[in-house]
C-alpha cells in the first residue's frame, strides 16, 4: 500500500485526477472503474475541468461502476447511474455505450452478476479502480462479513451503511436495503486501486485498513495484499495512524 496524506479534498482530488489523466493519455483503450458516494466527487470535478481545457478525452475510455442500489429504478434521483451522470459522464466525452454500472434489478441476478464480472475480463480487467470506505470498512457495498466476497453479487445492507446514506433518501425506510456490487476479487483484480478517504468519521476504518489484520471483518484491509493500491487521506482521515 502508498499512503499519502494530503491537506485537504482539493489536493487529493488533484492528485487523484491526475492519475486518471495519465492512463488516459498513455493507453489505448483504457478501462476505469468508478465509485459513488461524496469521496471521489471533487476528483470528477478535476477531470472535468480537465477535459474542458482539452487536456484528456474520455472517447476510447470505457468504464464500470462499483455497485447500484436494487429495488429503485435507475432513472431515480438516488441511482448510483443518476450519480454518475450528473457528477461525470454528462459532462465530458464518454461514450455512453461503453459505460457499464451495475443494473440494480436484473432479471436473473446470477446471470447478471457473472455476465458482469466477464464484460470486465473480456475488456482486458480495470486498469484504475477508484474506491471511497465506509465507516465499517466496506468497500464498494462489501460489508464486513466472515469471508471475502468473490464476484459480483447481490448483498444485503448494514445498519451502519443505511445510517450514513439515509440522508440522500429523506429516511432510512425509503433507502434500499440492497444492492448489486462488485465483490472483493473483482475489485482486488484491479491493476490499480486508488481509495480516498476523507473526514474524522472514516480515521477507524482507516486504521484499520491500513494497520489493522487483513480480515473480512474490515473488507479494505485486503488492500494490504494488493500489488498497487494507492492510500489518498486527508489529515483528519489519517489522524490515527
Ligand atoms: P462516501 O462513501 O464517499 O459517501 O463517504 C464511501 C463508501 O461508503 O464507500
């Protein structure tokens, strides 16, 4: 693991771009898997800005998000495919068809999640994967857990992850309760893993991330085993390391 504490979200949100902008720029067809949530957002607002400067173009790029919330539609204001749409992909040049986020209400799940994990191999595997934590270690909606998720499945939410993301749903009997998201051997196939973790509330989970045992107690301390995972903190996040 590299871990490298920055000041604030602005500099690791520059960073961070930074080395999406690169990949872009030096591969052919590059393959980028996003993440949802507040962590990575002033990280898409650099690329964007970028792309507005004519510095990077997403056109060759293709793209797979982390996980999708089931039972609500993807056209709802809460979808992880609203998200992503709004904070990035309207605004730059990615064609839509090579955007992949997981469909929250598939048909038959088993298909779907397998038919996923394949896509992402037949690309030729995620070059950087973008990744935020959740406070119980989680990362994508892998949540602690006495084994360590292989592929792409369907999960049952915690407590604690309704807890923080009930907010975006007015209340937590109106936030899902389940979802569809990469597990942790799709992520951990990644060539490159970039996690940001920013604020007071994730230095817990970040610690034990980074120090704690790699246990599916705390799903990101798998991290520790992987070849390039680049640790991005701001001062408050590593504040008990
Ligand atoms: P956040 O969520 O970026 O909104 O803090 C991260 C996560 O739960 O994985």
């Amino acid at each position: 693991m590299e871990i490298k504490v920055f000041k604030n979200d602005e500099e690791i949100a520059e960073k961070a771009a930074g080395d999406i902008i690169s990949l872009v720029n030096s591969k052919n067809n590059p393959v980028i898997g996003f993440a949802t949530g507040a962590s990575p957002v002033s990280t898409y607002k650099r690329i964007i800005k970028a792309y507005n400067e004519g510095k990077v173009s997403f056109k060759n790029v293709t793209s797979f998000n982390l996980d999708e919330y089931c039972t609500i539609p993807k056209s709802d204001k809460n979808s992880y495919y609203t998200f992503m749409h709004e904070n990035l992909f309207d605004k730059i040049d990615i064609d839509e068809k090579n955007i992949n986020i997981p469909d929250g209400n598939p048909a038959n799940v088993e298909e779907f999640c397998n038919g996923y994990d394949k896509k992402i191999a037949e690309k030729g595997g995620i070059d950087i994967q973008i990744l935020g934590i959740g406070r119980n270690g989680h990362i994508g909606f892998n949540e602690p857990s006495d084994i360590f998720t292989e592929q792409t499945y369907k999960v049952k939410l915690t407590e604690s992850t309704v807890e923080a993301n009930d907010k975006y749903f007015g209340s937590a009997s109106l936030m899902p309760k389940e979802a569809i998201t990469m597990g942790i051997g799709s992520i951990m196939k990644s060539k490159t893993i970039i996690l940001i973790a920013c604020g007071i509330e994730k230095a817990e989970a970040v610690r034990d991330m980074i120090k704690g045992n790699v246990t599916p107690e705390c799903p990101a301390s798998i991290l520790q085993k992987h070849s390039d995972a680049r640790i991005y903190l701001d001062e408050d996040a590593a504040s008990l390391l």
